[in-house]
C-alpha cells in the first residue's frame, strides 16, 4: 500500500505521496475526492498509492486543495494531464494563486517572513505549474460524499485556506494551520501569510470538535484535538 498509507475513518484514507507531505482521499462508491495532491514530482507514486486503496484516475472526480503552496496542488497539473478528469476547488482568495502558481508573499511583520519574501520564486518548490482550471469552493456549502464534506475557510497560513470536515467520520482535514513533526504547533512563520489570522483558524478548527485531527505534515492528532488546539493558541498568545 506504501509508507505513510492508511484509513483514517471509513473510507477516508491518508496517503503520503513523498515523506512528510500528506494528502487525503474520500471514497464513497467509485467516487473519489482527492483533498491535496503533494508535489508534482510525487505524482507518479499519488498514483500508485490510489491504487493500492482501490481508486482509480476516473474515479476521481474533484481536488480539493487546502491551499496553493506546491507541496499540496503540486500534483494538480500533471494529473490533469493524464487522464483524470475532475474540477479542481480551492478557497475563493487562493484560486487566483493555484490559477497562476505564484504565491502570496509571507507575514512582513516576523522576520522569517520577511526572509522567506526576499527568496527567488523560481522554484518548482515554491512556485507550481499553474492550473487555470481552479474554481472557487463554495464555503458553507456540502459536498455530498462520505456523509457530508465541508469546507471550512480557516485563512492566515494562506489568505484562502480551507479546512475539510466530515461530520459522519468525526474527522478534519486541517491541511497547513497546524503541523504535527514530534510535537503539535502552528504552521511555521516562514511562509505564513499571515500569523494572527492563522491563530483565529486554529480556534475555529478546535470548534469544530473533531475525534480526529489530521495533518499535512505530520502525524494525525486524536487525543482532545480540540484541547490541545486550544491550548496551542494559548501558548502562543
Ligand atoms: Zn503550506
């Protein structure tokens, strides 16, 4: 099935299509959502990992993407290339970057963001293959797989960050607002967009209650996700 694959929740399986870069997908029969893609140079293995949980390029029907950084639509475009034929969402402030590629410039107020924006962009790493085709997602709206996906706008890590929870499954897809590598904490400054908002989404991710909080980088959290996102902000107010 390949390192990094499991089932989270009925029908709802992490793969991890390069080390430390995770991505979801949601089965509900032969339809599939893929939630992030990692990058376009793991492409080849996101495909066999989908096979190997049973999912199929013409099963997918959409992409649902956290947010633009390359490491989450980076696969977007060559998949599209290859016979998967399916609408590709993001929260309506990052269509324009997943449209294009180029990223939003990091918080200017921490001084690992104002490193990160006098980097070159030039990067397959930090700048994608565009993908014109992006939509925006309808917030507050449910996708009707798996009992129910909702996008949660959860802005601040990008200014269009969307958080994915399936009530039925007791599980939240957190994409970047938080990072799980040995211990739990916000996602790093340096590419932030913009810290204090990321802290209020991480708020909004504790209402959410969740059995399971999974990550994009790091393990799933499923002792008191809630607590402990809780007690994150506090830490760092
Ligand atoms: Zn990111």
């Amino acid at each position: 099935m390949g390192a990094g694959v499991f089932e989270l929740a009925d029908g709802v399986w992490q793969l991890a299509p390069s080390p430390g870069i995770n991505c979801w997908v949601v089965r509900d029969g032969d339809d599939a959502t893929l939630v992030d893609t990692g990058l376009s140079s793991s492409a080849a293995n996101l495909v066999r990992q989908l096979r190997g949980v049973g999912v199929r390029r013409g099963d997918i029907r959409r992409v649902l993407l956290t947010h633009s950084h390359a490491d989450h639509m980076g696969a977007v475009a060559p998949l599209l290339r290859t016979r998967v034929n399916a609408e590709v969402l993001a929260g309506e402030a990052d269509v324009e970057a997943v449209r294009t590629g180029v990223q939003p410039d990091a918080d200017p107020s921490t001084v690992a963001g104002r490193m990160w924006n006098l980097l070159p962009r030039s990067t397959p790493f930090v700048t994608p293959q565009p993908v014109p085709e992006a939509q925006a997602i309808a917030i507050g709206t449910t996708i009707p797989v798996a009992g129910g996906l909702v996008p949660v706008a959860t802005p601040g890590h990008t200014p269009g960050h969307v958080a994915y929870h399936l009530p039925a499954r007791d599980v939240v897809l957190g994409g970047d607002v938080v990072w799980n590598f040995f211990r739990l904490r916000p996602a790093p400054t340096m590419t932030c967009w913009r810290v204090e908002a990321n802290h209020d989404s991480i708020l909004r991710l504790a209402d959410l209650a969740p059995g399971t909080l999974a990550l994009a980088h790091g393990s799933p959290v499923d002792d008191d996700p809630a607590g402990r996102l809780r007690q994150l902000v506090a830490d760092h107010a």
